[in-house]
C-alpha cells in the first residue's frame, strides 16, 4: 500500500510518474518569488542569526 493522502487519494494519483517534475511545476505556477527562494533567504537569516548568538 503507497502513501496516501489526507482524503485516502493515493500520492502517486497526484504526482504522477515523475515527481520532482510536478514538484518543479507546482512551484513555476506562482507567480513573483518562488517559494524556494524564500526557504533560501529564511534558512540565512537563521544561519546568521545562529552565528551572532554564538558571538560569531
């Protein structure tokens, strides 16, 4: 039995065959920043806001 999702939709139903490609294209569907680049910018923020905690 395959993962499933919150509705007991198989995930594979809703990925397909390829999912880094509905990944990609789930993303490419919003427009401005892609929320890649704010996981990036949130993710150096905390990296520099660790540093100063340590006295870096």
């Amino acid at each position: 039995m395959g993962a499933r999702g919150r509705h007991g939709t198989p995930v594979a139903d809703i990925v397909g065959d390829d999912p880094v490609d509905f990944a990609e294209t789930f993303t490419l569907a919003y427009g401005g920043k892609r929320w890649i680049d704010k996981e990036r910018a949130r993710l150096q923020k905390a990296m520099d806001d660790a540093a100063k905690e340590q006295g870096s």
